[in-house]
C-alpha cells in the first residue's frame, strides 16, 4: 500500500491517479484530514510501500494573491528518501495543479527510475489540449513543446494527439458545427461540471430555446440509444450488460419501455433531428430480426434524420449476426457497424468469456461485406490475459486480411465491477502485458493496412497506462466517436443506464442519468423522462 498525506483536498484526485499511474498494482490512500503542522511523518502502516506528504505552505489561502510553496517528500520507514519543492500563485488554480503534478511526476520517474508515456496527464481525454490549442491559433510545434515541457508527453504520444486533434478538427468542420465549445479548454483531468438548472438558465418551453445562450443544442446532437443485452458476460466487462438467456422473455417489455422514453423524449426537440445516431450496449444485434425491425422503424417515427450523417449500430458479438439481422440494418440504412473480435486467439476467446469462434468472426465479417456493408469497425483489446507480442501480432495479420474499414485498439481496463477484480484470487496467477513495443506494432500495421488514427481516449487501470486509439480509412471515420470525445455536442441518451451529456456555451456540461438496472428502468421510466425534461429545461 501507498499512502499519501495531502492538505488540499480538490487535489486528491490528481495525486491518487498520478501515483496510481506509476504504481498500478498497489492500493493507493490519499488522506487529507491531517495537517502534519509539526512537519513530521507518520509511522508506517504494514505493508507499506513508501509514504508521500504533500503539502502547500501556508496550509490555506488567505487572499487571492497569496503565493504558496508546494513540498513533497517520500519517505521509507520513516526515512525521507526524496524531496521536491517549488512555488504556486494560489489565484491560478490551473496552473497550481499543473506545477502539483510536474512535482510529484519527477520526483516518482525519480524514485520509482520510470516515465509514462502520457507524462503527468491523468484525464481520459488528452487531444482536449492540442485541439483547444489549434483553436487558439497555434502551430504543431509550439504545442509539441508546450505538452512536452507542461505534461512530460513522451515525443511519441505527444506527435500521436497533435495528428489525431489535427484530424478531428478536420473532421468536425466538415460536420459543419460550431466550434466555440472546443477552443480555451486545456484541463483535460477536470472533472464534469453538474451545474444546478434554474429558470433564469433556461426557458420554460422548449419551442423558445433556438439560438439561447443556454441552449443546449445550440450546437446540434447525437443520439445514443442502449441495448443492454450480451449473449455472455466477458471476465473484464463492467458496462451495464446482462446475459440474453436470463432476460429473453423480457426483451420485448424492455423495447416497450424504450420506445416509450423514445417518444416522449423526442417530443421535447420540436423540429431537431440528431447528427449521429449510435446504437450500443450491450449487443443490439442480441434483438431479433422483428424486434430490430421495431426499434429502427421507431427511431425514424420518432426523429428526423434527414441531417443525419452516421447511423452506426454495434453488432458486436459475431455469434449475434444473422444474414436476417444485418437484412433489417440494411433495409433501414444503418451506414456504419461493428464486428468486434477483441482478438483473434481462441484460447483468449475461450479464456475471457466470449462464446463464438475465431472462424464465426471471419464468416460473420465476410457476410457483412457480401450484404453491401462498406463501413465496418472492428475492435480488438490489448493486454488481455495471457497475450503479449505474437498473440497481439498473430490477430493484427489476421484482421489485416480481412481488411475492415477501421480498427479501434483498446488498451485492458479492468474497473472495479469487472469478474477480474471480483475474484482477484482466483485469477491472480494471470499476466497482462502492454508495452510501447506492442502499441507500435499496432499502429504500424493499421498504417500498412490504410487506416490512421483519428479519435483517442483513455481510461483508468488501463494495462501499461497507454490509451485507446480509432483507425480508419478516408471516408469511414466514426464521427459519433469524435463527437463524444472531444464533448462539443450534447448526447441525448435513452434505454438503461444511459447517459445524457449536455453541452451548453462556454464549456458547461451536465449530465442525465437513467439507472442501470433493467428492472428499475422499466419501473421508474417515467422519472426518467421528467429527468431528462428537467435537465433540458429547468
């Protein structure tokens, strides 16, 4: 264990994750109840690592001026072994965090003889800073410098997010939205704002909202719309899914209760049709023919889609696709689909819960293109149990073949809900290996194949503290990824455990929450909706 005395609290999050990032094995206590006045160190717990105490002197803020020194020191059995300090303008509360995080990054690279490759950067969203940097006039280099000399970004990461904002930003001009949202923002670890909504932020009826400067579509919307069914729970999933078995005769009760929210929803966005429409889960394509055929004809009862760019659905599981199935998509003009792998060794697919074969991925891929599908997504995970450099190697030659429109590279990221960590004893003999090696070799055969990357994020308790990348060719880029990234676009979220983010001027975002049990979902749909009323409009 490693535990940490911190006398700032709004700053135990970025300690926590920047520690847990060089040390993601170890449990990680930040405590910020102690001031340690006296300046001296606790006595060691047991199994204790080292101890870290940070401190901002004085230990509080007196006026808005006040210059503070920030001092961190390791210590071993009660031995300091290291000490940085340096200073901080308490007003530029930004900056404050930044020279936190330079502090503690240098002096753990320093004990711990390691650097990460995204540096000090602990957000999920790390293109946030060349893109808002792009928008404010600046070159390519100027930000290279910037994030190497702010973040400690390895040359590598650092060319990898300047490319993929560059595109992004390519992208979204075309998608024709207002880009005011997306410029000024460079604290890509601050956590969501959950802003109160009042009268005087927004009108009373909905038909008054064009063009309010607390509109939150004033910039258009996407559409997500959740299927929470899989044919079987993967060891490291922690989304809101549950087994099909289980809950098949309860399907056709969940769609009601879907179509219902969908109705009711759609009729507070008089006149507005979303941008990008994205079905995910879950696997939709665990729906029947009949109840797929519901579900899209329902969408298109419900909004207007005539300004639609992206219709993409998850088909996910290939051992959910049917030719009947991918009929419905087609008939309906589904534009974009996925047939996701996550690798292409059987003895990982059997291993980690997937019950189809390497072989039913292939037929289901090759009877996607025989039915006129030209933009498939094939995903893959990196650092799965027991995989390193030719099981990672063996599934990009085979996906190389089979030459899908985009690939999108995810690094493991085992949460805490996943079977992994539930029984932790049980799999503890497991390895999970990711490496920068292993990540280049990705990259180059994505590159050899015609694909390059254009959107990426990233997650905590990621294998290796690397990052998810999307690789596409010209013209199959999955535009609701960048939109939901970059967070420049409200996403209006239906089905259970769905998320609604809404985005307002001025980088204001709230969120919309609908629960993640099936059960109460078809329960409380009502309180659903009037939440979603009530974020929209007060």
């Amino acid at each position: 264990m490693i535990q940490v005395n911190l006398n700032r609290q709004c700053f135990q999050y970025d300690v926590h994750s920047l520690v847990r990032a060089f040390y993601p094995g170890e449990e990680v206590r930040v405590d910020c109840t102690q001031r340690e006045s006296d300046g001296t160190n606790p006595l060691p717990t047991d199994g204790e690592l080292f101890f870290l105490r940070v401190a901002f002197v004085p230990d509080c803020v007196e006026t808005a001026d006040q210059c503070s020194q920030i001092q961190i020191s390791l210590c071993v059995n009660s031995e300091e072994r290291l000490h940085m300090e340096g200073s901080c303008l308490e007003a530029e509360r930004h900056e404050t965090k930044n020279e936190l995080k330079r502090l503690l990054y240098r002096l753990l690279s320093d004990y711990s003889g390691r650097t990460l490759p995204w540096g000090n950067l602990t957000g999920i969203r790390p293109t946030k800073i060349p893109m808002a940097l792009l928008n404010q006039g600046w070159k390519n280099s100027a930000i290279a410098d910037y994030m190497r000399s702010t973040y400690y970004t390895s040359n590598e990461k650092t060319a990898l997010a300047i490319a993929i904002a560059n595109r992004e930003r390519y992208l979204l001009e075309k998608l024709e939205l207002n880009q005011e949202s997306a410029a000024g923002h460079l604290d890509e670890s601050e956590p969501l704002s959950a802003p109160g909504f009042t009268q005087t932020d927004v009108p009373d009826h909905p038909e008054s909202t064009e063009g309010c400067a607390a509109d939150p579509f004033w910039n258009g919307y996407s559409l997500y719309i959740g299927i929470p069914f899989c044919p079987s729970i993967c060891l490291y999933c922690s989304f809101s899914s549950s087994p099909i078995a289980l809950w098949k005769n309860q399907v056709d009760a969940y769609l009601d209760t879907l179509l219902y929210e969908m109705e009711l929803v759609a009729k507070l966005l008089p006149g507005r049709g979303p941008d990008t429409v994205y079905i995910g889960g879950g696997t939709p394509t665990t729906l029947e023919p009949e109840q797929m055929e519901r579900l899209l004809s329902k969408i298109e009862a419900c909004f207007d889609l005539s300004r639609t760019r992206e219709f993409t659905v998850e088909a996910g599981r290939p051992d959910s696709i049917s030719r009947e199935k991918l009929a419905v998509l087609k008939k309906h003009g589904i534009t974009r689909i996925s047939i996701n792998p996550q690798t292409m060794n059987q003895e990982t697919l059997d291993f980690i819960g997937r019950k189809h074969t390497v072989e039913e991925t292939e037929e289901a891929f090759a009877l996607a293109r025989e039915m006129g599908f030209t933009n498939i997504n094939m995903d893959l995970i990196v650092g799965l149990p027991g995989e390193g450099a030719p099981e990672v190697e063996h599934t990009m030659q085979v996906l190389s073949g089979m030459t899908p429109d985009s690939i999108t590279v995810h690094s493991l990221a085992v949460k805490r809900a996943a079977r992994l960590r539930l029984f932790r004893e049980e799999h503890k003999e497991l390895t999970f290996e990711n490496s920068s090696a292993i990540m280049d070799m990705t990259a180059a055969y994505t590159r050899k194949a015609g694909l390059y990357p254009y959107y990426l994020y990233r997650q905590k308790n990621m294998a290796g503290n690397f990052e998810n990348v999307g690789y596409a060719r010209e013209g199959c880029e999955g535009l609701y990824n960048i939109l939901i990234m970059e967070e420049i676009q409200t996403i209006l979220a239906l089905g259970a455990g769905a998320s609604t983010k809404l985005v307002y001027p001025g980088n204001r975002i709230s969120r919309v929450e609908n629960v993640k049990d099936i059960k109460n979902y078809m329960e409380r749909i009502d309180e659903m909706i009037e939440r979603k009323r009530s974020g929209l409009y007060g």
